[in-house]
C-alpha cells in the first residue's frame, strides 16, 4: 500500500512531503532504500541529507538512514528541495499582466495556478508562463525565477515579479522590512465580533499534520505574524474581511482567521469546507452546498499591492477586483442574509 502527500510553497520554504505504509509482505530493508524504490527523481545524497536534517518519520518518530523498515510502518520523509527535473521549462500560458515595464511586472494570478514548480505540479505554473513571456529572469536564493513573494494556489491575486537582479533585491527587502502593503479580501465562516482587529501569534508547520501550518501563541516555535482585519460586510453566518498582512508567513491570513474562530469559507485545508455556522435546516445546507459548488477553493483573493519601484522611488499601487467565482459567491450570501432575517 502507498500513499503520497505534497505540499505548497512557502515564503521562503519549499517541501516536498511523502508518506508511505510498507506493506505486510515487507522484508525487513534500510529506510533509505525503502525509500529509493518508492520516490521517483530520489537521489540517495538528497534522502541522506533529510535524514540529516531529521527529515524521516517512522510511525510518527525521527529514525536515522539505517532504519530498518518492517510491515505496516508509516514512513514519512519531508525534501527542501524539488526536483529539478523539467521544472523551469517556458511554457505559453496566457498572463493577466496588469502592469510591466523593464524591471518588474505585476500580474493577477487566478485561482487553481500554482506559483511556483514543484512536487506534483510540474508544468502549468505561473513561473513557466512567466519563462515563456521573458527570456533572463533573475533567480533568488532558493532558484525561484522572479519571485519575490507568492500566494497560494487557490488565492487569486496581485504578484510583483523581478525582471533584474537589483528590481528583486530592492523589491525582496522591502517584503522583508514590512514596508509593502498587501490587502486580501476573505470570506469567513462567523459573525466577526469586533468591526476590526489585529491578529498576532507564530506560524510555524503542524507538527500533527505537515501540509499544515498553525499558531504556536506562546512564540516558542515559528515565525512572527501580524494580520490586521477590517469587517467590510456581515453577511449573517458569513462575514466578508479586509486583511492586511504586516507579514507573510506561509498559509498566514488562512492559519490566523481559524485560530480566532473564523475560518476562512471553503478552505479544506483548514476545515472550511464544512458547515461551520448556521442552522440545522436541509435547505440551508443545499445553500451551502450550492454556494461550495460556486467557490470550489478558500474565499481568498489578494486585492491590492504597494511598493516603491525600485528604479524611480515612486510609490506604486495596484488594485484588481474581486474574481467572478468570489463575488458570486458573496452576493449570493447577501441575498441569503437578506432574505432569512
């Protein structure tokens, strides 16, 4: 029996998750060869830098290279690194480009594209679109062409992306110094109590579950995130919310909403694709229902980005409207709310 997992790009990580169950026939074998036969692209240098790293689970607990792997152990090997196998090849994807001059662009990333080439997505992306579009994009520090921040594959929304070397040192430092401004619009499952707030608390990874990120409130583990949140419309068991991040930690605005008891609608990473307000009524879940069925993704767009250009020093910013699939997705809520008082 296998069984595979993958996860996202983060700001400034990028994993690569396995997790296998050895079946009852297995012969006793060294975890590292267990995991030679089951990993396609798996060098042995990378499987002995993860269990270096402490990078190998065995039935939840840390074990070294040598392990020897018996019937029904869960085994789990987390890679910082994708393979780099035919990730950046140019591809002719269409761009939304909002903006571009000789140094950067701005583009308006749709939902379901992901940022980024990596595990299990090894074509489509937005970095293969942007190869095709520009012949020289600078690489970062983790060879990520043009990146200097990203969204997650469900989000919508702005991105700046590099054209030089300097455009993205510039840019990156000012992500950095939290001097950027970066407004997202989400739709969360609750009555917001406060007509505004500021969310704090370390992000780091879900020691429980790895595609996960969580608050660690306590600051013993993670990074520092701030998001700061305006209610913009109550939408009865819904309410629509201005997020601005003073951060960006990875999953940050999806990971700060559920940890204040409002998870963000059809986020089934974070268990918003599940009623979560409301009433027991069957025609209230087929609304639910039909209003999953209109947002199929988290209900989360970034809407809004700033930052000084990094030639002229002017002070730049970008607004795009809410996608389709989000604001149809709200105006049924608010004919709902409306209409159930």
């Amino acid at each position: 029996m296998q069984s595979q997992e993958n996860a996202e790009l983060g700001d400034d990580e990028l994993f690569e998750h396995h997790s296998f169950v050895a079946s009852k026939g297995q012969e006793p074998l060294r975890v590292d060869k267990f995991l030679m036969n089951f990993i396609e692209y798996a060098t042995r240098n990378k499987i002995q830098q993860a269990a270096k790293n402490g990078h190998i689970w065995v039935n939840g607990d840390i074990v070294k290279q040598n392990y020897k792997v018996k019937p029904g152990d869960e085994v789990k090997v987390m890679f910082e690194h994708p393979p780099h196998e035919f990730l950046l090849v140019p591809e002719d994807i269409p761009l939304d480009i909002v903006y571009e001059d000789e140094v950067l662009l701005v583009v308006n990333k749709p939902a379901g594209m992901v940022v980024h080439p990596g595990h299990g997505n090894y074509s489509g992306t937005l970095i293969n679109a942007l190869l095709h579009h520009i012949k020289d994009l600078p690489v970062n520090s983790n060879e990520r062409p043009g990146l200097v921040h990203r969204i997650d594959k469900d989000t919508s929304g702005l991105l700046v992306v590099a054209k030089t070397e300097a455009a993205m040192t510039h840019l990156a430092k000012q992500f950095f110094d939290k001097t950027s401004e970066r407004e997202y619009i989400a739709l969360v499952w609750g009555n917001v109590q406060d007509e505004s707030g500021t969310v704090e608390g370390n992000i780091a990874r879900n020691p429980k579950n790895r595609l996960q990120m969580q608050v660690f409130p306590e600051g013993d583990e993670g990074k520092d995130a701030i998001t700061h949140y305006k209610v913009l419309e109550r939408l009865g068991y819904v309410t629509m919310l201005s997020c601005k991040l003073e951060t960006g930690r990875t999953h940050q605005i999806r990971v700060h909403m559920k940890y204040i008891g409002h998870t963000l609608f059809n986020d089934e990473r974070y268990g918003g694709n599940k009623i979560l307000k409301g009433t027991t009524f069957t025609k209230y879940k087929q609304f639910v229902d039909n209003a999953f069925k209109i947002l199929p993704r988290q209900a989360l767009h970034a809407k809004t980005l700033g930052f000084v250009h990094p030639v002229t020093g002017e002070m730049m910013r970008f607004d795009t409207d809410i996608p389709q699939d989000m604001a149809d997705c709200i105006d049924k809520w608010r004919h709902y709310s409306k209409h159930s008082q």
